[in-house]
C-alpha cells in the first residue's frame, strides 16, 4: 500500500545495483548457462562446452527476467494528479530525481511519469506565452498561478516517455528492444494482474550487463570506431547562450541533454540536461533569460559533470565511465576536447540489441 513517507532514491544515484547481486561471470558460464544448452554441461564425448564469442552474453539477455533488477514503487518519488506542478518541481529538486511517477487514487492506479523533460515543455511554453504579453516583464501573481496547475495536464507532454508496462516475466533482451523502439529511458512493470509493482531504469540494465561484461568480450573489446560511434552529430550551445535556448534546443531536437561549448574554440566546457531545469522555480524563472555560464555559477544548481572519452576508447571502458559516473552520454572528443560524438545509453543498447 502506497504511503506518504516513502525512501527516495535517485535513478542516478541508485546503490542498489551492484555486481554483489549477481552471480559471478563464472559461475553463469558453468552453472545454469550451460545447463540450458546442453542439459548438463558436457557434449557426449565428455569435453566442456565450447561457445561462440558473444554466445554467453547473448544467453544471459535472453535469460535473465527483468523482474531481477526492478526497483519497487515504493522505493520511489511518487506524485498525485492534483499536484501543483510547483509542487512536484520542489519534490523532485529536493530529491534529486529526474522523474516520478504519477498515482490516481481514485482508481488505484498509476497513470504515467512526469520527468524533467515534460517540465522542459511547460516551462518553454510558459516563458514563450510570458514573452508575448509582455517581454522581460514578469508578473509574480501569473507565474504563480501557471506553477499552481495540476500536474495531470504535463504527464508524458514531451511524448517521450510513455507509460508501457511489460510483464515482470520479461527478458532482458526483450526489454532492451522495448526502450529502443519506443524511445524511452524506463519502464514499468507489471504482475499477472496487471499491476505496476515496479520499474527499470536504462542504467540499471547498462550496470547489470556492465557488471557482466566478461562475457561479451568481443563487444567489450571493441573501440568506438569498429561499432561506428567515433563521430557524429553533437547537439550543442555556446556558452554565452541563454538559458532557455538550451532547453528550447534540446526540444527542437527530442533530446535530453546537450553540450555545452567554448563560443571561441568550441571546446566541450560543460553538459546541460532536462534534469538541470530542477533547479527552476517561481522566484527564479526570470533567470532563463540570463546567460548559460551566469545561472550555473550559482550554488543551488548541482549538474553532473561532463565525461569525455576517445576515439580509442572500447565499449567496455565507455559503460565503465557511465556506471562510475551516474551519467547517461559520454562525450567522444578530440584532442582539443572539440566534441566528435555523444554517446549514449541508447547508442550502448543497439549494439547488444544485435547479439
């Protein structure tokens, strides 16, 4: 039963992955893995199995449920329709999560996420309605009473995230599938009676495949050029920018986070995400208006740092920097730290997504 006092824990600072929860890269190799393909470990001559590269990893996706590495709802920031969304930005700030999902009471059940980036649209269109009646000017009592709406009218209003629940029963190969195709970064899961009875985040998989990346030793081994992630496009702003062009940017794009550049060398100085926009409240909504460098030198916003990788980075380095880091991208520079690449959890998912 859900309750109002309920332990948070941030999606990217969650401790509750870790390698101790699974079995070790050995014990999978000899114990149930080789059982499901050979029924009892040796071929018929009496020899060990003998497996193909990647041919362990692959079994490990395909059997392990997901349901092993849920979160449970209660373990999470939860919120109500009626929420003011002041509300819900000052509970997500405090706690320093990036979503939550939302609980109708009414009918017992939970009808959606709010995250960072459906706050992104509401504060694009409120600072765009604000500029068309009057520019520069902010009315207290209207900001107020824009913060002051429910926020059941924000669920999902970046439409990319979602509500799609899978069966705890799932694997994790099926799952990776289900955030690629419908772009999302977590998913809900549910029991035979449909219940929501938790969640699992896109960084909980990429931990738990890290944890095990002995057994993928030709993917882990392999630099970012062999897997065609040594260059592409880097969404960006310069760092004299204003803040809301960051945000406007990574909505135009469909993005959650951007990079930030020296405007004379173009040098990667610093990251931006939908989740900095936690640190946007009534009394400093006017600052979206000031430039980048200046808003963030305040000490009441908190932004992950930037992590850069190069082009002789492997794949199993690149998940190491986003596990110990609690960061979704890596950024792929050169040698004057000029962003060639962004690489993502989506971008690590598609090359398992293969096997």
């Amino acid at each position: 039963m859900l309750t109002d006092s309920m332990e948070v824990i941030s999606p990217d600072e969650d401790n509750t992955i870790n390698n101790a929860d699974y079995a070790s890269p050995e014990e999978l190799r000899y114990a149930s893995m080789i059982r499901n393909k050979t029924g009892n470990g040796v071929t018929e001559e009496g020899k060990d199995v003998e497996f193909k590269e990647e041919e362990l990893g692959s079994m490990l996706l395909n059997s392990t449920a997901i349901d092993s590495l849920k979160k449970g709802i209660n373990t999470l920031l939860w919120l109500k329709p009626e929420d003011s969304i002041s509300e819900a930005m000052k509970a997500m700030a405090n706690r320093k999560v990036t979503y939550a999902p939302v609980f109708d009471h009414s009918t017992n059940k939970f009808v959606g996420f709010l995250d960072t980036l459906d706050l992104s649209v509401f504060v694009a269109k409120t600072f765009s309605e604000n500029q068309k009646l009057h520019p520069h000017l902010y009315d207290p009592k209207e900001i107020h009473n824009t913060f002051a709406k429910p926020i059941k009218e924000m669920i999902n209003a970046s439409k990319q995230d979602p509500f799609l629940p899978v069966p705890l029963t799932s694997s994790l190969s099926r799952v990776i599938k289900e955030l690629m195709q419908n772009r999302v970064h977590r998913i809900p899961l549910s029991n035979e009676a449909g219940e929501v009875v938790g969640l699992v985040s896109e960084m909980d998989i990429i931990s738990f495949i890290h944890s095990n990346i002995k057994l993928f030793p030709g993917i882990g081994k392999k630099k970012l050029e062999e897997v065609g992630l040594s260059s592409g496009v880097v969404i960006s702003i310069t760092n004299d920018s204003a803040l809301m062009k960051a945000f406007t940017t990574i909505l135009e794009h469909e993005v959650s986070g951007l990079a930030v550049v020296d405007f004379k060398t173009g040098a990667i100085i610093d990251h931006l995400s939908a989740s900095d926009l936690r640190g946007i409240d009534e009394q400093s909504f006017y600052k979206l208006e000031a430039p980048y460098h200046q808003v963030f030198s305040l000490s009441n916003f908190k932004k992950m740092p930037v992590i850069t990788c190069s082009t002789s980075s492997t794949v199993a380095e690149v998940m190491g920097l986003m596990v110990n880091n609690g960061v979704k991208r890596v950024y792929l520079t050169d040698s004057e730290q000029r962003p060639l690449n962004v690489i993502s959890t989506t971008d690590i998912f598609r090359i398992f997504a293969l096997l």
